[in-house]
C-alpha cells in the first residue's frame, strides 16, 4: 500500500474535529514559514500562496456545493451537532 492510499484510509477514520484539528496545525506551519520569507520576497510569496489558495480552495469547494445543491432532501436534514 503506498503513502496516499495509507493517508485515505486514516482520513476516513478522522472526525470532523480531528480535520479541524489538522487544518489549524498547518494554517499555523504557514504563519511560521511566512515570518522567515525575507522581506523583498514576501510579495512574490503573497502572490503563489494566493493563487494556490484559490485553487485549492476551488477543488474541495466545487464538489462540496455540488453536493448540497443536488441533495433531494436538503430541507429536510437536521443541524449536524459536533460532539467530541
């Protein structure tokens, strides 16, 4: 089994507070990675994290809001309560 196929199936056994979780972890990665761009290189880096946030952000969105536009039973589904 390779390295993706192992991250999948471990992802498939995270909740959405562990996700949560993971996310805020990286998001601080990123705050410490972005302190020590020197600062003449900082707009260039501004620039590539943006269009890679976009994108990225673009590829988990689309199917996400494709997925509730086309739920039969939208109305219908009770508030999801995140207990922990």
């Amino acid at each position: 089994m390779n390295v993706i196929e192992r991250g999948n199936d471990y992802i498939k056994t995270m909740d959405a507070w562990d996700i949560g979780l993971l996310k805020t972890a990286l998001f601080s990665l990123g705050v410490l990675v972005g302190m020590s761009v020197k600062r003449e290189d900082k707009k260039k880096v501004a620039i590539v994290a943006g269009v890679s946030y976009g994108l990225t952000l673009a590829a988990v969105m689309v199917p996400f809001v494709k997925h509730f536009v086309s739920s039969d039973d939208a109305e219908e589904t009770e508030p999801i309560i995140l207990e922990r």
